[in-house]
C-alpha cells in the first residue's frame, strides 16, 4: 500500500519532463518504476494502465488519474 505522499514522489519521478503528466514512453523508460505502479493499480502493463485510466484518452496518465486508479485498487492508505 502507498500512501498518497509516496505516490506523488513516483509519478515526479517517472514524469521525467515535469509536465504534469505521465507518458507511455516515460512508463517504458522506469521499468521497476512501472512494475510498482502495476502492483499498486492490480494493471500487468503500462498499456493496460492507459487503457483502464486515461480518462481524458490524452494517451498519457496524470497524478489524479494515478491516484484513482491506486485508489479503485484499494492500495492507497
């Protein structure tokens, strides 16, 4: 479980151009990075996670669609 804090220290890192949003290529660029938001989100992919939580359908994962997606996976503490 993760709390929000540690969350939000994640996707700043994996937003490795600080827009405010994670792209599939930055999720492809952290692999352990990635395996770590797959276990917290119950997603076996990168593309899965787009798939299931870009709900703007950008193509790319913003904190509060992470933070929805750890939270629907009840590993948000």
């Amino acid at each position: 479980m993760t709390t929000e804090q540690e969350l939000q220290s994640l996707f700043n890192t994996l937003d490795r151009n600080q827009d405010g949003k994670v792209s599939i290529n930055e999720l492809f660029l952290s692999p352990g990075l990635s395996a770590i938001i797959s276990s917290e989100t119950n997603t076996s992919s990168p593309q899965e996670l787009l798939a299931r939580y870009d709900s703007d359908e950008d193509g790319s994962i913003t904190f509060e669609e992470l933070k929805e997606a750890v939270e629907k996976a009840n590993n948000l503490t």
